[in-house]
C-alpha cells in the first residue's frame, strides 16, 4: 500500500502545522490574483492568448459545447473557451480562490 507524500514538510516560517498549509496557499493566491493576468503576459511573451486557443481548438472544442473549467483561475481559459462555444454554448469556472475569481470579473465576456 503506498503512502500519500506531502509536496515538502511544512514550511515554519510562512506555516508551522500541516493543517494551516491549505489556508496559507489560498491566502497566496488571493494576495496574487491582481498580478496574476499581468505576469501571465510577460512570462508567455504574449502568446498566452493564442496558446489557449490553439489547445481549445485541437481539443475539438466548438460551438454549442459545455466546458467546466477547474482550477480556472483568473479565468484565462474559461474565456478563451466561451469564445469558442458561443452562446449555444456554456462555460463555468470554479476555483478555489475567490481572490482569483474577483480578478478576473474583468476578462471580456460574449
């Protein structure tokens, strides 16, 4: 029977208790959330928005489809996927971080 590993022991000086590790990485990525579209552009060097596209379309995703993106984010991809399955389609986004989700309430919507 294999046994579950953490990604690294606890990290004392952000955390002291395994327990406290999901809030203090919630809690980061809510800190981050207003960079994050910003970082996204300069660390793809701009390609971001067509990357996005390219893999929604060679996933075969099209109009009139339903997508449930996880871990969505700022919601980049749920974005990108929306203009792909137009308004016979649907797109929901879920995350984890709120701070994420409230970023992104700005991205373009059809």
């Amino acid at each position: 029977m294999s046994r579950r590993l953490a990604p690294h022991p606890p990290l004392p000086q952000y955390y002291g208790e395994e327990d406290a590790r999901p809030r203090w990485v919630r809690g980061l990525f809510d800190r981050t959330a207003g960079d994050y579209d910003r970082m996204e552009a300069i660390l793809s060097g701009g390609s971001g928005a067509w990357y996005r596209g390219e893999a929604l379309a060679r996933a075969g995703l099209g109009a009139g489809m339903r997508v449930l993106d996880v871990a969505s984010g700022t919601g980049l991809v749920a974005a990108a996927a929306l203009a792909r399955v137009g308004e016979s389609g649907s797109v929901c986004a879920a995350d984890p971080s709120l701070g994420m989700l409230a970023a992104g309430q700005g991205i373009p919507r059809i």
